[in-house]
C-alpha cells in the first residue's frame, strides 16, 4: 500500500540551522487527514516546505520506500502539491491562466498537456468549487479569502497522491471554511494524503482524522485527536490551561480557560 513516512527531517535557515529537527512520523495513509498544529513558531510551514521541497532539508521522505525528499521540483510536482501560508500578491493572471499553468507545472512533457483539455479541466474545478464567476478575474483584483479559494484550486488541480495545505482558512469566513474542509475531506476520501496547517484546534479535531503536534520543531504527540488531546498536552505545548470534552457525537471539543502563570 502507498503510504508516506517521514524520517529524522531536519531543516532550518542561514543562522538557524535545527528549526525542525528529527522529525520522525508516519505512515501517513490515503485517504487520511492529518492537521498539523502547534503554536506560533514551532515549525509548521518549515516542515511543510521542506516536504514540499522549498528547503533544503535533510533526511528521508519515503513513498512507496523510495526516499522522494530530495527529487526536482517538478518530478515531486507529479506527486506533491502545496498551498503556501502567504500568497504571491502580484500576479497578473487571472483564475482561468493560473490553474491552467498549475496543471502544466506536474507535467513531464509540458506538450502533453492540451490546451483545450487543460482549460475544461480548469473550468470543472472552478464549478467543483463554486467559482466559477472569478474564472477571468486577475488574481491581483482578488479578494484575500477569494485567493485563497483559487491557491486551493490550483493545488488540488494536479490531483496529487499527497497535498500540503498551510492555513488554507486563515482568510476565509465561516461559510468558506466549512467549504474548504468538505471539499478536503472529499479530496481524500479518493485515496488522497492530506496533510494541512490549522490554527484552530476545534476546526482540526472537527475535520481532520489526526493531529500532528508540533512544539519547538520536535513532534509532541500524534495520533486521534481523541487519544492525544489532553489538558496537560495543551498545557506544555501551549502554555494555557483548558478543558478537553468529548460531545455525544464523539467529537472533541477544547475549551482554553486562560494562560498558565
Ligand atoms: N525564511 C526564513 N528565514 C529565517 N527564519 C525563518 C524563515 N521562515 C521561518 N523562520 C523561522 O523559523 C521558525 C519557525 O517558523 P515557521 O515554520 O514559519 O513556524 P510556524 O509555521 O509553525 O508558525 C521561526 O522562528 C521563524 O522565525
Ligand atoms: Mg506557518
């Protein structure tokens, strides 16, 4: 079976060079999704850049016991897409030409992918997504929330085996989120690996299958929000004292109180 396992990752910046250090995790499987969370600064879009392959990291990702952390970008683009946190503001395409040229991206013989294919392509995932009225608005001219809408498009476009998501809600209100997560879990209940930033822990128990706790660049627990959460878990990861409560329905829920002293 196709699974994804990370082995002591360790990557950072000029100066910095242990940002996240010894990751080891996995298996990630199809058709799972992980949130990856923890406080501000642990690491989070670290590891996810460099698995998406933005940093150079050391260590092993393996996929199928082939180690891919270290392929080019555009061999990985065949298997990995990523969203980033922060999104290119200058850009003059509109919605239509960027996801035509994410499609492009994950091609080997760039000539293989036909024009009008790509473009019917593009269109299905706008309407999948309830976009389709910004098809030919600059992306520059978009709002926050509705570029990120169209960042998420082109990330899933590719239909890739493992997608990488950093904060896809942060911009989004209410109604988009809830969107955004159904069309996530749809996303990898075809056998797809989800891995995704969220800041909001309740969000992440609410649609995500594990959590992935990242504190100081180590990993702090992970499993099923349901056998991980705790209050002293949240205590010395987040430095806050709060209540964790299971809902008939099973869900967890978390309940922050206030700091700890
Ligand atoms: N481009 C960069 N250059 C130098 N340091 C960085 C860079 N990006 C992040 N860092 C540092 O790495 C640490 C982890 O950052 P990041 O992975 O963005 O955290 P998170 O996504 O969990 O909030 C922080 O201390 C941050 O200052
Ligand atoms: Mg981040």
């Amino acid at each position: 079976m196709e699974q994804l396992i990370l082995k002591n990752i360790t990557a950072g910046y000029p100066g910095k060079s242990n940002i996240i250090s010894g990751i080891n995790a996995g298996p990630f499987k199809p058709g799972v999704i992980t949130a990856l969370v923890g406080p501000n600064a642990a690491g989070k879009s670290t590891l996810l850049r460099s698995m998406a392959g933005l940093l150079k990291a050391q260590g092993e990702m393996q996929w199928n016991q082939k180690n891919i952390l270290h392929l080019s970008l555009r061999e990985k683009a065949a298997l990995i897409s990523y969203m980033p946190q922060y999104l290119p503001q200058d850009i003059e395409l509109n919605a239509i030409e960027s996801l035509i040229s994410a499609l492009k991206a994950s091609s080997f013989d760039q000539i293989s992918v036909r024009l009008p294919e790509a473009r019917k392509k593009a269109f299905d995932v706008l309407e999948q997504m309830d976009l389709v009225e910004l098809a030919m608005e600059p992306l520059n001219q978009l709002s926050g929330g509705q570029r990120q809408m169209i960042s998420l498009a082109q990330a899933i476009i590719r239909e890739p085996a493992i997608l990488l998501l950093d904060e896809p809600t942060s911009a989004l209100d209410l109604q988009h989120q809830v969107a955004v997560m159904q069309l996530v879990k749809e996303y990898a209940a075809k056998g797809k690996i989800v891995m995704m930033v969220l800041h909001d822990i309740n969000l992440a128990t609410r649609w995500s299958d594990e959590l992935l706790v990242l504190h100081k660049g180590k990993i702090a627990a992970h499993g099923k929000p349901n056998e991980i959460l705790n209050a002293s878990l949240l205590a010395s990861v987040y430095n806050v004292n709060a209540i964790v409560e299971t809902l008939q329905s099973g869900q967890i829920q978390v309940h922050v109180e206030s700091l700890i002293k």
